[in-house]
C-alpha cells in the first residue's frame, strides 16, 4: 500500500499525496480533483522549499542547534490542516482528524526518506 493510499484510509483525512521536488510529477488518493492535487503539490513543494531556505539561514546562525536538515511541517487553519513529510502531504479535517497520529505515522514511515532537496 503506497502512504498516500495509506493516510487517506484515516479518519478525517481529506486527501493525501506525493510529490517530486522538481514539481513535475504527483500522485494522490482521497476527496480531491486532480487539479486541486496538482495545487496542493505544487503548494506543499514550494512551502518545503522555503522551510529549506530558512532552516538553512537558521544554521548559519547557530550551526550548532541540530535543527538540519528539515524534516517537515504543519499549517493549521480553522477548518483544515496540512502535514507535509519529506515528499508527502496530507490535508485533515479539524473535526475528525488526529494530527498527532497522523503525523507520527508519517514520521515513523518517512524516517528513513531523503529529507534533501533532489
């Protein structure tokens, strides 16, 4: 079973997906249009790109703070919050879904993932 496949299988997630760090492939499962897929990848890329940008001006300061490379992150809305590991991104719903649990599986099954920019 791929993680998308698996994430989506969860209560309350809405949709989950992978996504290549050139920005020029994706794959997803769950309650969202291929175009609305494509934006999220697109969305999830760029946010990882910028938490690499910063994570690496962060290191310059403290080179010593063990904070390098990122491991991921988390928007949190009213309604609805996004988890990104790695490659992988995962839209919840607030009402049903357990970002704790969600997001220790992602950690848990993308401990080993190539955390870098490719």
């Amino acid at each position: 079973m791929s993680m998308a496949a698996e994430l989506a299988s969860y209560p309350g997630v809405v949709a989950a997906g992978e996504y290549s760090y050139r920005g020029d492939r994706y794959s997803f499962k769950g309650q969202i249009t291929d175009e609305m897929a494509q934006m999220a990848s697109i969305m999830c890329r760029a946010t990882t790109m910028s938490e690499h940008m910063q994570m690496g001006m962060l290191k310059s300061f403290c080179p010593d703070c063990a904070s390098d490379p990122p491991h991921g992150w988390i928007v949190r809305g009213p309604g609805f919050t996004v988890c990104n590991v790695a490659n992988v991104f995962c839209f919840l719903d607030n009402r049903e879904a357990s970002v704790n649990e969600i997001m220790a599986l992602m950690m848990r099954r993308l401990a080993d993932a190539d955390h870098g920019l490719v």
